[in-house]
C-alpha cells in the first residue's frame, strides 16, 4: 500500500515529503508492534532500552549521562526511567565513591533475566519486519537511512 492509500490523500505529493511520511509512519508501525511485545513485561521502549545498554556495560556500572547519550531517543527522562526500573528491582544505582555528584546504575540479574526471556521475541520482531526484503537491500536501506540522516549544513 503506498503512504498516498495509508493517509487517504489525494493531493500530489513530492517525493521529499513522501519519504518523510513513509518513515514517519513506518516508524510508528514498528513502535506499535514493539510496544505489545514488551507490553507483558510493564516495560516502556526506553525502559528497555537503558536495559539494553546497561547489558551492553558488561558488568560494569554506567552513569546517568552515558545512559542519555546512547538512548534512542535523545529526549528520554533518564533518571525517571532509572527510577522506573529501580522499583520493577532491574537496576541498582548507587553514588559514585570518589564524585558524589555521579550516579552509577548496574542491571541486576532480575533485568537480565527480563532481557534474556525478551530476546528471541524482539529477534522474532525483528525478522518479521525484514522478511519481505532482501540481505541485499536490507544493506542499502540502511546505507540509505543513513545518508538520509546526515544533513548538509
């Protein structure tokens, strides 16, 4: 279905406009799908994905401006998702002994357990989004995504 039949326009639209709509909604699509994945688990998309990261520490602790600066969506509450999660008992944080101003936050084996039971079902996701596509264009859409992100200034 073009985005035109998705949005019921009859108006002419060009292409630059197209697109933005068509990842716009795309976008919206995936996120829909997403959420009732992890919608059992009492876990928001950015919950997850500070869980996310926080695997991704290995171990180690990460502090509150680390977590923001890989999140998503750059306009993410960090410390309300940490606390979030500090209640649900899948991160600890902790004040850093040698800065008291730095907050460290390390996943707990609860969250990894959380994430563990979540993997093959956000792989799942994954693969169902991408089944209509080839290995080869999967590497020129993102190639594409890409240099679509990168704005000239």
């Amino acid at each position: 279905m073009t985005i035109e039949e998705v949005i019921k326009s009859t108006v002419k639209m060009d292409n630059a406009k197209k697109v933005i709509l068509n990842i716009m909604y795309t976008q919206n699509v995936i996120q829909d799908h997403f959420n009732e994945l992890i919608k059992p688990y009492d876990l928001s998309g950015e919950q997850y994905n500070v869980l996310r990261i926080l695997r991704g520490q290995k171990g180690n602790p990460a502090n509150m401006c680390v977590i923001q600066e890989r999140m998503l969506a750059k306009t993410s509450n960090t410390t309300r998702l940490v606390d979030k999660l500090l209640l649900k008992e899948y991160v600890t944080r902790n004040v850093c002994p040698g800065n008291r101003r730095k907050i460290e936050v390390l996943i707990t084996q609860k969250g990894l357990d959380v994430l563990k039971e979540l993997d093959p079902k956000v792989d799942e996701h994954e693969r169902l989004f991408a089944a209509n596509i080839s290995p080869e264009e999967l590497e020129l859409l993102n190639q594409l995504l890409e240099k679509y992100r990168t704005q000239q200034n």
